[in-house]
C-alpha cells in the first residue's frame, strides 16, 4: 500500500519518508548521490543578487528608443529612425559597422510603430524576404536588416533592387540596414530614385562615447561600476558594442557591486580575456611592473610575493600565466601566493600593503 501514499504527496520535489526510505513524487528511491545533488541545487537557487547563468544569456530585454545611448556617432541616425516611425521619412538607409545598434535600431521603430499598426513589425534579414515570395509584397513598412548580403549575389541584388523600386512607386515606408564602414558609391548606385532615400551613418563608438555607453549599459545591467573601471573597459577592451554587453553580462553573472579598488582589480580579472584583441594589454605585467616600481615603499614585504598574491587572489588570474608571466613554476607561484595570504590574518601592517597595492595597481591601470 505504499504507492498511492506516494503518488498523493502533495508538492512536487518535496521528499517523502516511507518506512526509512526517501522517494520523490512518482515513486523513485532517491539515493544519498541524488540527495546531495538536489540539496546543492536548492542551495543555488536560494544565492541572493547572483542570477543564473540562463537568466543572464537569454534573458530577453526591451530595445526601444529610450534603451538607446545617444551619441554624437549615432544620433544622425537616430534622428532618421524616430521620422521613419512617424512616417516623416519613408525611405532610410542606415550604415555602419557590425555590432553598434542598427538591429537595436530597427526593433526600436518596430516598437514604435506597434502603437499605430496594433502589431509589431517583423525585421527581416535580406535573404528571408528574397526568397519568401509571401513577404515581397508587405504592405505596411519593411524593416529590412543585412542588406549587405545582397551586394554580392546577383540574383538577389536584382531580386531585392526590383522590390524596392516598386515599394518607391507604391510610395511604401523602407528601412535598409547594411553592415559596412560608410555609406559608398556602389550602394548608392544600387538604390532605386537615390534621391529619394535618406542615407544615414551609424559609426563606431569612439573611447569618450564608450564611457556614456557603459553607463547606460550597466544601469540597464543592475551593475554598479567604479569610474576607473570605467575608464579602462571604454579605453583598452577593443571590439563592438556585443563586446562590451559581453564583458557586462560576465561581470552580472558573479555580483552587482565594482566599486572599489579591490572590486575593480576583480573585474579587470574576470573579464581579462575580453582584452585579448588589445596587443598593449597585459594585467599581469602591469602588476609586476607597479610591484617593481614601488617595492621600496612596501619594504616590510617581499614584492613579488605580494605581487603573486595580488594576481592570484585579488585579480583572480591563471595560476599557470601567472606562473609562466614571472618565470617559476605554477606550484611554486601558488605557494608563496598562499603563505602570503596566510599572513595576512595577523599582520596589519600587511593588509594594509595589500590595499595600498592594489589602489596603486587600479590607478595605473586607469592612467594607461
């Protein structure tokens, strides 16, 4: 009569003593490896501030003109979008390079113009509406993204320069977004009544008009940011705009708050390989090189130590880029690292040093 006490239980994931065993809701032994592995997730779930690792890739956000950094490289281009949606201006080009906000863009006039349509516009890579012969002829405006793809297949660029230039006819509103450096001659050749088009670019952000975006971007985050760490990402982490979202969803997924020095060495750490495209960067050097500076003014330590600890368990580096980037072995590395660490519980003199190091080590990185 044991079954049905089982299948009755009320709560699913809720375990169930039956005469000195464990069951789940249908009616299966759980052993002491399930137990543990149940108990570690209920543990996981419970962790504040900490979100999943789900909840941070595919978490699904609202691109609208408000969720939009205005910046001196895109405002021309945003300008042509808000009179796009209003139906000021039925023929826009935008152009720039991969990863800046042209997709961001066009779901941003698709957003504003569901208020007016009741139905939010689908954005269409060129190759779908091509092929899609049901497509070709939408009525309502077109949101057309990576028309680029076109440039280089004859049979789709005539395919595609014949629907728009009945869409020109028609007088139907069109948006073309094409990934490329600047708008060229070729393209505006391409363009069906040239003149009637309005041909905007969207560039690359520039290293002040980062600073503004990562702002934005880590408030829409939930991130708390120090100004230094700031500073560095805008100046030396290279890349796009999906770069520097990267490197903030990276930062989300293991806490909030980079505020301080310690914090900001911290996330200088995590998010290292974000740098790699940065010949000039390297974070173990520039430690070695701030230990090597000011080992007179932190005497009563060995700098090196002090500096293999900084790297290991402030910065969270590789033990072994550590081990090769000051010539001794990953083993040894980690022990000198952790007597260090050891002495730090009854020394003051030392935790004091550690800090002192650590803020000399921000602001050089934030000077470079």
């Amino acid at each position: 009569m044991l079954t049905p006490i089982r299948l009755l239980t009320p709560v699913i994931g809720i375990k169930t003593m039956i005469q000195g065993f464990k069951f789940d809701l249908f009616g299966r032994y759980l052993d002491r490896r399930e137990l543990r592995r149940m108990s570690l997730l209920n543990k996981t779930d419970a962790v504040p501030h900490i979100p999943k690792l789900s909840q941070v890739l595919f978490e699904r956000r609202e691109h609208s003109f408000n969720s939009l950094a205005a910046l001196p490289s895109n405002v021309e281009a945003i300008d042509a979008a808000l009179k796009f949606a209003a139906g000021l201006n039925p023929f826009v080009v935008i152009v720039g390079p991969s990863g800046w906000g042209k997709t961001h863009l066009l779901n941003a006039i698709a957003q504003r113009l569901a208020h007016d349509l009741l139905a939010v516009p689908e954005i269409l890579s060129v190759s779908d509406y091509v092929s899609n012969t049901s497509r070709v002829d939408i009525s309502g405006p077109l949101l057309l993204d990576d028309v680029q793809e076109a440039m280089g297949r004859s049979r789709m660029k005539m395919s595609l320069r014949l629907n728009l230039e009945r869409r020109v006819k028609c007088n139907k509103q069109t948006i073309l977004a094409f990934t490329s450096p600047k708008p060229s001659r070729a393209l505006k050749a391409f363009l069906p009544s040239a003149r009637d088009w309005t041909i905007v670019s969207m560039g690359a952000a520039e290293p002040a008009e980062r600073l503004l975006l990562l702002d934005q971007m880590s408030t829409a985050e939930g991130l708390a940011l120090s100004p230094r760490l700031t500073k560095v990402m805008a100046d030396q982490m290279l890349g796009n705009g999906l770069t520097l979202a990267g490197a903030l969803k990276r930062l989300r997924l293991s806490g909030t708050n980079w505020l301080d020095s310690n914090a900001t060495l911290r996330a200088l750490g995590l998010l290292d390989p974000f740098f790699a495209d940065n010949s000039s960067w390297d974070l173990k050097h520039k430690v070695l090189r701030v230990a090597e500076h000011s080992k007179f003014q932190f005497s009563k330590v060995s700098s090196s130590d002090l500096a293999l600890y900084t790297m290991l368990h402030e910065a969270g580096l590789n033990e072994i880029e550590v081990a090769r980037a000051t010539g001794v072995e990953p083993a040894e590395a980690y022990l000198r690292a952790s007597k260090f660490k050891a002495r730090l519980a009854d020394c003051e003199t030392s935790r004091v040093y550690v800090k002192q190091f650590v803020d000399l080590v921000v602001e050089e990185l934030a000077r470079d």
